[in-house]
C-alpha cells in the first residue's frame, strides 16, 4: 500500500521523533524513505547543520535496518512557499510523515500551521507526529 514515505525534517527537537517513526513505519510496509528539509534562500551554500541533520537522519533509518533512504535539502525563497514546494514533490509518494508542534492557543492562532495546510490539499495521506517545540521554533 506505502511504499514511497516521504519525510519532512524540520530543525526542531521534535524532528527526531518524526523520523524515528517514519522509520518504523517504512520498515513495517517495506518502502523506501525520503527526506526533506527546506530552508530559506539566502546563502550560496548549504549550510552543514542542515547536511549533518540529514545525514544523522538518514543514519538513524539505516539503524531500523532500512537500506534505501534519500535526502534532498531544498530551497524556498519565503516561509509562505513551504507548501508549494512540498505539494510539488508529494504527488510521487504514497504518504508524508511530518511533526506539528504542540503549542499554546494564542501563539497557534498567530502562526500558520503548514501540517494544517497540507492535510488539506496533499494528494496522499498526511502521517502527523506530535511534539513538544519551542515557540521561536
């Protein structure tokens, strides 16, 4: 039924869940898994938080034992283009993992919910793992 999983890492703490169960769940229907991080254009190369993130994601899936795991950190020039470049590349998946933080009332209602906009217009099923962020996150 899956056998694409496509993973959006985010440099958060809540990151690491979200692969770990991304992981799990690759293993269980034997699929293959990509990840994604995205970051905001402005400098000339890729910054090696993002690859050391990547790679130490990549590893901890190649832990569970799965041995066919891509990445690709790619560039947005705005926080508004998050889903659109998500959107542009989920159509050759069969499910997307991703977090959503657990926030306070207020501070949701002041900041977009990218999970939230995906949900409604992904064309595959939207796996959400919870967790807890800090708001300048």
């Amino acid at each position: 039924m899956y056998k694409k999983v496509l993973v959006l890492v985010k440099a958060s703490h809540g990151s690491k869940k979200v692969i770990e169960t991304a992981c799990i769940l690759a293993k269980q229907l034997d699929a293959s898994v990509h990840m994604i991080t995205i970051l905001i254009e402005g400098s000339d190369e890729v910054d090696e938080l993002s690859v050391k993130r990547m790679d130490d994601a990549v590893k901890s899936c190649k832990r569970h034992g799965l041995p066919n795991i891509t990445y690709e950190i790619l560039a947005i020039k705005s926080d508004d283009d998050i889903v659109k470049k998500v959107m542009g590349i989920a159509s050759d998946f069969d499910i997307i993992v991703m977090g959503h933080c657990k926030y306070d009332k207020i501070y949701k209602f002041l900041r977009d919910s990218v999970a939230e906009d995906l949900i409604q217009i992904s064309p595959c099923p939207v796996m959400i793992v919870t967790a807890e962020c800090k708001k300048s996150n």
